[in-house]
C-alpha cells in the first residue's frame, strides 16, 4: 500500500480505488529524536517539528480519507454489472439472522435504479445533515423509469424540499411530513373486488432462485404454462429486471390486509455497505410489488412489459430509530390497497418493514405500474396480440381491451374496420369490476357496419376459484351469474360489429329486451374457463336505435352447459324514453292488491338478516309477504318489496356513466323469493342444510320493458308458484314473476324453476 496511516498503519484501499497523490511537505514518516537534544529549547524545538509532522500526517489521512469516499460514492452509483469492490470485514450482527444469507450470483442485470438513487440522496443529505431521518418524509417520484445515473445524483434543497435528479433532469421529490398532516387512509369498500388475475400461477411461494429466473425472463417454468410466451419475439417479451434483492416472496392471501386485496411477505438483506437502510427498503418493496404483478400476469398483455413508478404519486415513507446492523434480514409485509388494469395495470400497497422483530420502516402508497417497452404500443390495431386463449390461439381483444370496453376511454380502442372516433359519453359497455364477466375476445367472423346473420363471435371468462356470487348465494351458482355470463358476450360482439361506432357523438345505451336459457347439465365452474360463442339471427335498425336478436352457449371444459337466445337494443335517449312497461303505462297492482287474503293466511317477514337466501351483495330481500295456497294457480305467493337506494352497490358497475340495475338482477330477487316460500311454510323441513340450485333442463323466459335507476323509489317482485313437488332429498318449484319499479310493472319473468336440495333430515 501507498499510504499510510498513524505508526504506519497502511489504510485499506480497493484493489480498483484510484491512488492517493502524496501529501506535499515534510515526510509523513516521524522520525526518532536525537540523542544530545536533552535540554529544555531541544525539547520544545523537538516538539515543534513533531506537531509540524503530525499536523502533516493527519492532513495525509484525511486525504486518503476523502478520496475512497469520493470513490466508493461514485461506485455506489454504477452499473451492478461492473467489477464489484471487496467488501471490507464487518462485525457480526447484533441480531442473527433468521435465514442464511442468500448467495447472490454476479448477474447481468443492472443495478436498481432507486435503491441506487435514494441511496446516493441519503449519503449527501446526511453529509449535509439535512436527513429527514429518523422521522417521516414523502418521496414523489417525477420520473417514471428513472435510469442508473453516469455520476452521484445531485441533491438540491428547494426551500423545505429536497429534489434528487442529474444534471438534465429530477428523479425525485424529498419533503418533510410531520405528524400533524394526516395520511389518508384508503377507503374502505363495503364489497372489496375480488383478485382478478389474467394467469393462474401454480406457486405462492419464491425462493431466490425463483426470483433470479423471474428476472432473467424464465417466467413459465417458475409460475406455470399459462405465463407461456415462447415463440414471440424477443423485443416484446418482458424487460429485464434489475438485479434481485429480495431473497423469499410469499404470497399468502388473494383476500388479506385490511383492503382485503391481498397480503404479501418478503424477506430480504441489507447490504453490508448500506450507509442507511430505508433506500434499500423503498427499492424493496417496490421490488415486490413487481413480482406481485407479474404474479398476476399482468403482464401479458403489454409488449415488452416492465415496471415503473407512478410519477406524482406521493409516497409517505415513515423510518424508526432502530438499529440496523450490515448484513441484517428485513421481513416486509405489504397489504395490497389497490389493483388495476387502467390506464395500464398497476398494484398500490402500504408496506411494513420489521428487523430482528422490531418495526424499522413504513411505506404508504408505494406502487408500480406495468407498461409497454419504449416505442410499443399494447393497442397498436396493427400488432398481433401477445395474448393466447385457453387452446392456445391469439386473441383478438385482452384484458386490457375489455377494461377499456368497461371503463375506459373509448376514443383509445381503434374500431375495427372504421375511422370513427367516438365522442359520446354514455355508450354501450361491459360492465366493470366484479360485475364483468368476460376477459378476452378470443376470435369471430363478421363485416364491421354489416350485421350478417350468422356473423359470430367467441369470448372467454375465467372464472375465480371462490368467485364473490357463488360465496354470497349459498355457495351454489345462481341464475344471475349464468344470464350475465352470456349476455355480456352478445352485447360486447354487437359493439365489434359497427354498434359501437353508432351515433358517435350522442348517448346510446345497451339494454336487454327479451331472452330465454336452460341448464343443459349440471356444471362445476369456478376454477375454469367458459367459453361464450354468440351467434347474430336478425338485424333490426330503428329510428334512434337497433335491435340484435343472438343465440348464445356456453361451454366449460370442451361441452356445452347453457344456451339459449337473447335481444339487445341499443337506443338513443330518445328512443328509450319511450318504454311504458308491460302493461301500456298503466298500474296494474300486484295479485295481493288485487284479492286481499284474511289476515290470517298472510305472513309478513323481515328477511334482512336471512343468509340462508342471499347475502352481501345478493341480499336481495327485505320485506317479503307469504300467502300458502294464494297466487294465480292456488299454489302459493310470495310479494317481496325493497326500496332503491342510490349507493345499491349494482350502480356503480352496470354500467360506467349509464347506472342501472341489471334485469338479472331483478330475475335473482325472484328466485330467492321462491326460495323463501318453501323455506318459510315448511315444504324444507325435511332436509338439511338445503340449498337452491338452478333446475336443469327447465327453459327460463323473461321480457324486460323498463329499467329501474337511481331517482327511483321502489323495486317489488312477485311470484306465482305453479307446481310443488317434493321428494326424499328435494324440492322443486316452479313459478311466474314480475317485477314493478314504483307503480310500472317492467318484468315478467316465466318457468322460475328452483331445485333446492339437501341432506334428509
């Protein structure tokens, strides 16, 4: 070594350090005094010369000193694929930790932007002695996909901020947060959505090596074949990752955390040269939320897909006061709040970081967002989609087509086959959130603006494993989820046929007018792919609107267990203005207003907290009326009445800035009402533990004239039971509805046939 220290102690310096230029003056080397200098001025020349020397030496370390700070600074922020320093010896932890350290392969990938970034920020504010830390700090980021600096990011204070960027640009935002400017918190849904992955990964749980194959592309053999992307081209595959620093991933409830969206855990190691710890544990998280997407295969649909940050999105980032020694295992938490597809797929979290037990950090809003490679453009209608259907075929419109369809920008979506640009607010969409039930368009045939019948069309649904309808109907599928499943397809391909580019510049809406379905087999769909085939039969155009008659199937597992055929109008404001119901805008009452039983073959029932018939979202009775041996056909009545309340969660998502409720809804509320019947006069009691189920074979036919929206005040629904038949362990009932919205009856709803069964008492 070149330099040297005090007693000529060389000081370490890494074999790739620049050398330290000599101090110039005397010799660094002290040298030992000489024998006759034995009286006093000897002495104190002597000790002029040796604190002369010493001034010289000290002046000497110090500069070697500053230049392998300046260095290591300057190594801090390059490429991890450079020749990396020796780390000099640590101590050994003050808390062991609770895994072995993870060997980390010398990789290709580059170093992570952010942890280098705030990293080389936290060095300079602490040197400046401006840290924001101990205490809470929020960090906006400015910059999307902030890239590895050439040189030491610079840090400027703006009056109570700090910005962190080069000398082209800002990175980052640093500002102070106090404790008397609340967070806010996020909202909290009364229905949380449910997990919507576009790929059903086959692990929960990453080890490193995982995590190493992930980065490196090696996606389908560590989450399974549905992340399969072999045979696309190398440029829209997914981007690199940065190189790993997590070591585990665990993702251990869809439903967890206080959002309900989803927990995850992690563990990783601070780096034993880390000068602080809360960069390392932003980049972290941030690391894990990517994974979580990827998990997600949200990626999927996005060429040359990679993780950024949302720009002007603040991030509270709130550190403790702990000791944190080199080399230490951080366990992260990390409670989804949010995820979604739009404007491009994103995951939002807050983040909780522990060491040894005790709490270190806090992130709150930390998030990511996936998006297209530069230059790409995942709507591109000149790209071949990067999506495959279940059987392997490329699709003709993703996941991220139909978010768009639901609530997105329609002038995004190019219309196939024209240049129309749609300006109108309201147009026909799916619905969205929970409520939409389908996910691609797999392929068709048809001429935009032509409406050939026998045009048609084929979707795909992924149904949940433990999807929210099923849970909250008893764990049985109700008729609800099947009509949607299959109106939806129809209403969607009218779109993809020229509706959607009708009337650009106005209001059109979508309603359901007519249809008929069967159950043709008893079928177990949660956890599988339907297959929805829609076939145009008639073309209708009207004055202000058209009308589409369809047949519709459903198939799950290669068979078919659904058909039947459906109307759709699609009409101006005008045009839908002019519906009067089913009776030509008179009040007909229901059949109890019409022969008042006596009171004594009346039951009235408040069954609000009845679960055995709905609950959540399909707790569609309030107060319902029983009048055994009553109705049309002397079987049996049920009248059921509930008010309409504008916050009634099937606004929001039927549909996007055209809020209605859907018909199903209303033809849910009466199967649930012939299910109270036989519950509440005894025709159950020797079963156990029943449960209604969908009849199968029994054709449903229902006509809709009316809609009910949010100003109105009332919905009621009744039922006519026709036939009764009891045996060991079931009953079947069938039965005749309708339903009014105030004083209109718009429904009639015919054959309601529930096959409710259980164990024998």
């Amino acid at each position: 070594m070149d330099e040297l220290g005090f007693e000529g102690i060389p000081l370490p310096r890494p074999a790739d350090a620049p050398a330290v230029a000599p101090a110039p003056g005397p010799e660094t080397v002290v040298p030992a005094p000489a024998p006759e200098a034995v009286g006093q001025d000897a002495a104190s020349s002597l000790t002029a010369r040796l604190a002369e020397r010493l001034q010289h030496t000290h002046a000497h370390v110090l500069t070697a000193h500053q230049t392998i700070i300046a260095w290591q600074l300057a190594r801090a922020v390059r490429p991890a694929c450079l020749s990396p320093a020796p780390a000099p010896p640590v101590q050994p932890p003050v808390h062991p930790p609770v895994h072995p350290p993870v060997p980390r392969p010398a990789p290709d990938q580059p170093g992570d932007a952010v942890a280098t970034i705030l990293s080389a920020a936290a060095r300079a504010l602490r040197a400046a002695g401006t840290c924001p830390y101990p205490g809470s700090a929020v960090i906006t980021w400015l910059d999307e996909a902030p890239e590895l600096p050439d040189t030491a990011p610079r840090v400027e204070r703006d009056g109570r901020e700090w910005r962190i960027g080069d000398a082209e640009r800002t990175f980052a935002v640093l500002a102070p947060h106090g404790p008397q400017d609340p967070w806010p918190e996020p909202p909290v849904r009364r229905f949380p959505p449910d997990p919507r992955p576009l790929a059903r990964a086959t692990v929960t749980r990453l080890t490193a090596a995982d995590l190493d194959a992930l980065a490196a592309g090696d996606i389908a053999r560590v989450l399974g074949a549905a992340f399969d992307q072999s045979g696309r081209p190398s440029a829209v595959l997914p981007a690199p990752w940065p190189a790993r620093l997590l070591d585990t991933v665990t993702l251990v409830d869809p439903r967890g955390g206080r959002s309900a969206q989803g927990l995850l855990y992690a563990t990783t190691r601070l780096p034993d040269r880390a000068g602080e710890a809360w960069p390392h544990c932003v980049a972290a998280a941030l690391e894990l939320l990517r994974v979580h997407a990827f998990h997600q295969g949200f990626h999927l649909c996005l060429p040359g897909a990679r993780a950024t940050l949302p720009a002007r999105r603040p991030v509270l980032v709130d550190v403790r006061d702990t000791p944190v020694p080199p080399g230490a295992e951080l366990r992260l938490e990390a409670e989804l709040t949010a995820t979604g597809m739009l404007p491009r797929p994103y995951v939002t979290a807050d983040c909780e970081v522990t060491v040894a037990g005790h709490p270190l950090a806090r992130l709150r809003d930390v998030g990511v967002v996936l998006k297209e490679g530069p230059g790409q453009d995942a709507l591109d209608p000149g790209r071949p989609s990067l999506r495959t259907s279940t059987t392997g075929r490329r699709v003709v419109a993703d996941e991220l087509h139909t978010a768009i369809f639901a609530e997105g920008d329609l002038g995004t979506v190019p219309l196939p086959g024209s240049t129309t640009r749609v300006t109108g607010r309201v147009r026909p969409r799916l619905p969205r959130g929970d409520f939409r039930m389908l996910d691609r368009v797999v392929d068709g045939h048809g001429e935009w603006g032509e409406y050939r019948p026998g045009s048609w069309g084929l979707a795909e649904y992924d149904v949940p494993a433990d999807p929210w309808y099923v849970r909250e109907n008893g764990g049985t599928m109700p008729q609800l989820a099947l009509m949607e499943t299959a109106l939806q397809a129809a209403g969607l391909f009218s779109g993809v046929l020229g509706v959607a580019g009708a009337y650009p510049d106005g209001h059109l809406s979508c309603r359901n007018l007519d249809g008929r379905a069967r159950l043709l087999r008893p079928v177990d769909t949660p956890g599988t792919t339907v297959e929805q085939h829609v076939t145009l039969r008639s073309h209708s155009p009207l004055p202000g609107g058209v009308m589409h008659r369809y047949d519709f199937r459903l198939r799950a597992d290669g068979e078919p267990f659904y058909a039947g055929e459906a109307v759709h109008g699609f009409f101006t404001p005008e045009l839908l203005a002019e519906q009067q119901g089913l009776d030509g805008g008179t009040y007909r009452p229901p059949w109890l207003e019409r022969h008042p039983p006596a009171p004594a073959d009346v039951r009235r029932l408040d069954l609000r907290r009845d679960l055995r018939l709905g609950r959540g979202r399909l707790a569609l009775l309030e107060d319902v009326t029983l009048v055994p041996g009553g109705g049309d056909h002397g079987a049996g009545y049920v009248l059921c009445d509930k008010p309409v309340r504008r916050d009634d969660w099937f606004f929001h998502h039927h549909f996007f800035q055209d809020p209605v409720m859907p018909g199903s809804a209303g033809v849910q509320m009466l199967y649930q009402a012939v299910h109270a019947y036989a519950l509440h006069t005894g025709l159950l009691d020797h079963l156990v533990r029943p449960r209604s189920h969908i009849a199968v074979g029994e054709e449903l036919h229902w006509s809709y004239r009316g809609q009910i929206l949010r100003e109105h005040r009332r919905v009621r629904g009744e039922a006519h039971i026709r036939e009764v038949r009891r045996e060991d362990r079931r009953v079947l009932l069938r039965a005749d509805g309708s339903v009014w919205r105030d004083d209109l009856r718009i429904y009639q709803v015919d054959n309601i046939a529930a096959d409710i069964r259980g164990e024998a008492a």
